[in-house]
C-alpha cells in the first residue's frame, strides 16, 4: 500500500498538477478543496502526511494547524505558500507545521520533502519496495502482495489485501470503525455502514481459520484490532 497523502488545494488546475505528480511518484493521494473537509478527513482517516495550500478565503492553513494540534492529532503537515513570506513561515512552525515551502519550487524538492517527512514519521517503510510485515505466523510482503498465515499462501482479493495491510500497519492498535473504512474505501463506502463488517468476515475465513490463534479482533462499540 503506497503512503497516503492528503492534498487541501483550493486551486482546481494547481490540485491537479500536484495531485498527478505525486500519484506519479506512487503516492495515494486525495484531493479536498477546502478547510472543513480536510479537516475531518484528517481527523478521520489519519493520512500519512497533509499537504495544505493556503487560500485567504477558502483555505486558511493557521487555524487549520491550530485545531489539528488541540485535539492531539500529529498527522505530518507539509505547507505549501504561495510566495516566501517569513513571518507566515515561523507562524505557521511555531503552530505545528513539520515543514513549510514557498512557490516558486522544484517538483523534485517538493518530492523530496514528502519522502522526508514520511521517514521522519516512523512510516518509511511505505517508500521501500519488497518489504516484508509479520505479525506473530501472519507475513505479508508488499511487493509481491503475497500473504502468509502459519506458513501457507492466503489468497485475498484486492479490497481484503489492503484491509488486512492497514489493520498490520497499525497492529496492536484500537482502529475506529470510520477510520477504516476512510482508509480502504475513501467516500465510496458513505451509505454502506455495513461494509466493513462484511470484509472483516470475509478476512477471518482467510486470516482465522480454525485451529489458528485468532488475530482480528472486534473491540465493541470502537472498531477492531489486529493483535
């Protein structure tokens, strides 16, 4: 699963710019236009990293920042500003922005400054290739997409794979149930609740079987857990 990038661009032409260059580099990206919504999204499907272009009108990133950090979320912010502003740069720092670059810039820096703040993260192993997760007798390898459980092949669907890469990413860890699906399904799954309780079915036939040590687990009210 490619790292996940949220991009807050109120500008359609320069969001598509941006957008294509960095699915181009194997970036997930999604593309909101405005604070509000890419303010929940974050809070909801926690991306690997936000990108935020400011718009006096449409998007102001300091009170964006400023509500993010309130409520504890640490989502790596990278600020795009339209012109080299240095007191917006140290307003923006000092209010949780990881990284703040000024137009003009190279794509390549830009690039550069993503895969950086990923690593800096503890996610960098969503830039290598071929890497191997396991959990207990559960191996995935990434690049392959092959999935193993107590040494023998699991054959998974493409929707069951990346469920099952996100619960492995964040193991040991309470998942919200909005949360997930935000990251599997993007807003295609919005008047489906149901969704996710099919696909974690689907995933125990595979993952659980009998006689195995039951590693997905449901956390009532919450969401689930692999552990």
């Amino acid at each position: 699963m490619a790292a996940r990038l949220l991009l807050a661009e109120p500008n359609p032409a320069q969001g598509s710019l941006l957008q294509k260059h960095l699915e181009a580099q194997g970036f997930g990206v999604i593309r909101l236009p405005d604070r509000e919504r890419a303010q929940r999204r974050i809070l909801d499907a926690c991306p690997d990293l936000a990108l935020l272009c400011p718009d006096p009108q449409r998007l102001a990133a300091l009170p964006l920042l400023e509500e993010l950090r309130e409520r504890g979320n640490t989502t790596p912010v990278l600020v795009l500003l339209p012109s080299d502003d240095y007191v917006e740069r140290v307003r923006l720092l000092d209010a949780g922005a990881d990284d703040v670059l000024s137009r003009p810039y190279a794509m390549e820096e830009l690039t550069a400054r993503v895969r950086a703040l990923i690593r800096r993260s503890g996610m960098g192993a969503l830039l290598a290739d071929g890497v191997e997760l396991a959990h207990k007798d559960l191996l995935v390898n990434t690049n392959l997409r092959l999935v193993t459980r107590a040494g023998e092949p699991v054959k998974l669907t493409v929707r069951e794979y990346d469920l099952l890469l996100y619960l492995l990413r964040h193991k040991q860890t309470v998942l919200p149930r909005q949360q997930i699906l935000y990251a599997v399904w993007g807003d295609s799954w919005v008047g489906n609740d149901n969704l996710l309780d099919v696909y974690i079915r689907y995933l125990r036939r595979k993952i659980d079987p009998p006689g195995l040590e039951p590693l997905i687990h449901t956390v009532r009210g919450v969401g689930f857990c692999l552990e």
